[in-house]
C-alpha cells in the first residue's frame, strides 16, 4: 500500500493518517511535504504514518523537511513515525540522527501493530 506524494489516507476512528512521499526529497519538494504533514497534524490525529517506500532520494533539504514535520508533531502532541525507508534513505536518517528519535516500521502492518 504505497500512497503517492500528496495522497494521505486516513482512518478517523483510530485516528491514524498516513501521508506518502514524493519519490525524491529535496529542495523542490521539501517545501511541500512539510506543508503536507502540517495540514495533517492540523487535524490532530493520534499517529502519523509517513510512508517512504516510494522515496529513493533524500538529501539535507528533505532531512530538513522531515525535522520540520518532526517537531510540528511533537509540539502538537501527535505520534509521529516512519514507514519502510529504503536502505540509502535509513542512511540518511541514521546520519541525521532521526532513527533515534522517530520509531522506523518495515510495514504499515507494523506500524500499526
């Protein structure tokens, strides 16, 4: 169940959202997933599901992005976690240092177990 850049699914009786990601992240993206993730938490839900499975490229400007949506959620008090990043994209969040702090699913299954 990959979601496509743009696409968020949403479950309003458990309270779960789930918004995919454009297939590159960077500068001429970032912008608009981070609008796209704070349209989201706007509408406080209990979790956030960003699914990276579609993502192959993220560079300093998506790690920014995913920052920004980080903090939002926090800030909002909306549990934030990541979907099935690809190896190259683990990476980057592990070098960014947001593995430690975002909880990583291999599955949507799991995220939601």
């Amino acid at each position: 169940m990959t979601q496509p850049q743009g696409r968020v699914t949403a479950n309003r009786i458990t309270g779960i959202e789930i918004l995919g990601t454009p297939a590159e992240l960077d500068l001429a993206t970032g912008g608009g997933l981070v609008e796209q993730g704070c349209a989201v938490i706007a509408r406080h839900p209990a979790l956030l599901l960003l699914d990276l499975t579609g993502l192959s490229f993220c560079d300093a400007r998506g790690l920014g992005a995913f920052f920004q949506i980080a903090n939002r959620a926090d800030a909002a008090g909306c549990r934030f976690a990541w979907i099935a990043p690809r190896p190259q994209v683990a990476k980057v969040l592990r070098v960014g240092g947001l593995n430690n702090r975002i909880p990583v699913f291999a599955t949507i299954g799991g995220a939601l177990a």
